[in-house]
C-alpha cells in the first residue's frame, strides 16, 4: 500500500480560523475540496507553536492554547 496526500481544505492557503475559506466566506469540513484549491505547501511533521512566526506574540490567535507540540490553522512558519 502506498500513502498519498489529497488535496482538501485543510492545505489550502485559502483556509483561516475555525474551517473558514478566505476565498469562497464558506466554512468547510476536513474532507472538503474545490477547484480553487490552492496548496499551502508549507505544513511538515515539525509544524508546531514553536516555530510559528506568530507564537508569543500579539499576532498569535490563540495566546492561550499557544505550546510546544500544538498546531493550530494559523500557523505561518518563522523566517530563519
């Protein structure tokens, strides 16, 4: 068996807080796809809080839930 990666919702570049689409004001569902996607390619196992450019700062939409190890739809990566 091999494993792919699909094309939904949840890495497209269009997606913000609570499972919105920026693109279509809709909000989706994990299997959800259109022909509009547009793949966010930057999300790897390593994605977490820490490595957020947002975390410990105002920009982070989730202060609160914010740690190592989490990941939330927010996540932009840091610049190095």
């Amino acid at each position: 068996m091999s494993l792919r990666t699909n094309n939904t919702c949840l890495n497209c570049e269009n997606l913000i807080n609570n499972l919105t689409c920026s693109k279509h004001q809709t909000e989706v569902d994990i299997l959800n796809v259109c022909d509009s996607h547009s793949y966010k390619d930057v999300f790897s196992k390593q994605s977490n809080c820490t490595n957020c450019s947002s975390f410990n700062l105002s920009s982070c939409s989730h202060p609160n839930s914010a740690s190592k190890g989490m990941l939330c739809f927010d996540w932009q990566p840091s610049i190095v």
